[in-house]
C-alpha cells in the first residue's frame, strides 16, 4: 500500500462524520470549551505534524488519506448508493525548518502525554481530532488557513534556540 496526499469525497465524508461526532455532544450539552479539548488538541498535533515533510509524523499524516479515502467512499456507497470516489484540490503546508520541527516533537510529545493520562472517552476524541485534523490538511482550504503555522512553529523555534544560546542576555 501506498500513502497519498490527495483526499476523495469519500474521505472528507468519514472526517465530517468523525468532527460531527465531537461537536454534536458540545452542541447540544453546556457547550463548554473544556468539553472540546481533548478533540482540539489531537486537531493540534495533526495539524503541527502536517508541517513536517516527512519521517514518522509526515508519513502518518499522509497515510490519513489513504485510510479515509477507502472508508469513506465505502460508507457513502453503502449509505446512499451514490459513489464519493472524486477528489478534492490538494493543499499541504510547506516550509517547517528544523527548529520548528523540535517545537512540533515536543508539541505531539505533550499530546501523546495527554492521551496517556486520559479516560477511554477522552482518549477517543483526542485520536478523532487528530484524525480529522490531519485529512482536514490535506485540503487546499483548511491547508491555506493554516499557511502561517510553519512559520510560527519555525519563530517558536528560533526563539527557543537563541534563549539556550543566550542570545540577548550576555
């Protein structure tokens, strides 16, 4: 099997139900931010490790495509007979330096910490946000929306770097 960065209908379908899942129990309950969390931070790793362009967290997020493309497009065929087998315009994120890319390592470190210490429901919707996340930067819009975080990952980065090298205090 091969990974791909190219999303079909079938695939975008299984993220909305997924996203769907999570937001319909906030919606309708107290709509608390705290009830979003554990969703929002997987959608932040997936979408720290969609900067990378490759090694562990840039094959897994383009191997998310291929995933939600197969059940996808079987689940909408299944549901409604109609074929969701089309794609949708490509989009990544480009540009993560390697400073950026030890702040995304630490970044999905203190998520997998999080998913650790979580409850089975909460673990849940961490590996939900993180899914949808990643399928969701494979589009050309969420992609575009998200161009800047390269560049603040890679400015976090260089910050982090000229502190331990004391720039500015000697």
């Amino acid at each position: 099997m091969t990974a791909t960065s190219t999303l079909t209908l079938g695939g975008l379908l299984l993220a909305l139900i997924i996203l769907t899942c999570n937001l319909y129990p906030w919606y309708t309950g107290g709509r608390e931010m705290k009830q979003l969390a554990p969703f929002g931070k997987g959608f932040a790793a997936a979408a720290c490790a969609a900067a990378c362009p490759g090694g562990i967290l840039g094959w897994a997020h383009s191997r998310s495509g291929t995933v939600g493309n197969g059940v996808g497009e079987r689940t909408g065929q299944a549901v409604t007979g109609a074929t969701a087998t089309s794609s949708l315009t490509t989009g990544q994120l480009v540009g993560l330096g390697s400073t950026g890319a030890a702040v995304v390592v630490i970044a999905v470190t203190l998520v997998v910490l999080a998913y650790k210490a979580a409850g089975k429901k909460d673990q849940r919707r961490i590996l939900g946000g993180a899914y949808v996340g990643s399928t969701l930067c494979l589009t050309a819009g969420v992609a575009g929306a998200l161009a800047w975080l390269p560049g603040a990952l890679n400015g976090v980065g260089d910050g982090v770097k000229a502190f331990f090298e004391g720039a500015g205090i000697l």
